[in-house]
C-alpha cells in the first residue's frame, strides 16, 4: 500500500497539472466578486481542503514512527496547505481570479504530498515535485506578465 501511494500520489500531482494549465489559460483576467458562482465554489473548496488536513493531522499527532525531518516535512505542507486554503478565498476578491486558483491547487497539491509523506514517502522526491510544481507556477505566471501586461 505504501509502494502505491509512493506512486500514485506525485504522479496525480504532476498529472493535474494539465487541466490546471488549461484552466489558467481559459480563466478569467479579472478579479471575481462576491456574488459570483465560483467564490462560493473557492469557499466549498478550500473547506474541504481544511477539513482533509485535520482528518489527517489529527490521527498522526502521536504516531511514534513519524520524527525528524519527515514530521518536520508534514508540518511545513499542512501549513502552507492552509495557508493557501484560505488566501485562495480572500485572493478571489482581490486579484485576477485564475490566481486565487492557482493558490488553492498548489495548497491542493501539498495537501496530496503531505498525505503521501504520511505514509512514509521520500522526503527528496516529495521536495523535488513541490519544487517542480513551483516552477510551472512561476512558468505561468512570467507568461501572464508578458502577454497580458
């Protein structure tokens, strides 16, 4: 099982970034209001992105076998996860709205990696992904400065 999530978590994480790509380039230039379907859409979200991190933080807060820098590892994801969570939703009011998803994906994306580091994943690989999804955000977000700008 842990071979499977060692697995099948960063190729998910990579994977979506293709429908996120497209999203961000169909998405919208401008910043979103309150009334629009979405918000509330970034709201039920990024809820439920808070309610997976407490599910999952709050049975490993005494797991015995999670020290050193894998438990260090999880905290720094889970809190930037949150974070994220619920920037993504104050964002959403404020700047172009394809940010406020491009936050609440990469928080989405720490949530999956903070789960897969749970069970034991290597931490180098995990750190290599968020740096990779890191990068295609910045790729992205140079690309919107130059073409929009």
């Amino acid at each position: 099982m842990r071979a499977g999530l060692n697995f099948i978590v960063p190729i998910a994480c990579l994977l979506s970034t293709m429908p996120a790509a497209l999203a961000w380039s169909h998405g919208s230039r401008e910043s979103g209001t309150s009334k629009d379907s979405d918000f509330f859409q970034t709201i039920a979200g990024s809820a439920l992105q808070l309610l997976g991190l407490v599910t999952f933080i709050w049975p490993t807060l005494p797991h015995p076998r999670l020290v050193g820098q894998t438990w260090w590892f999880i905290w720094i994801l889970a809190i930037f996860s949150a974070i994220c969570a619920v920037l993504s939703i104050s964002l959403y009011l404020v700047v172009p709205s394809t940010w406020s998803f491009a936050i609440g994906f990469a928080g989405g994306n720490c949530t999956g990696c903070c789960t897969a580091s749970g069970h034991e994943c290597s931490v180098r690989w995990l750190t290599r992904l968020c740096l990779v999804i890191y990068q295609r955000l910045l790729i992205a977000s140079s690309f919107y400065h130059t073409s929009y700008v």
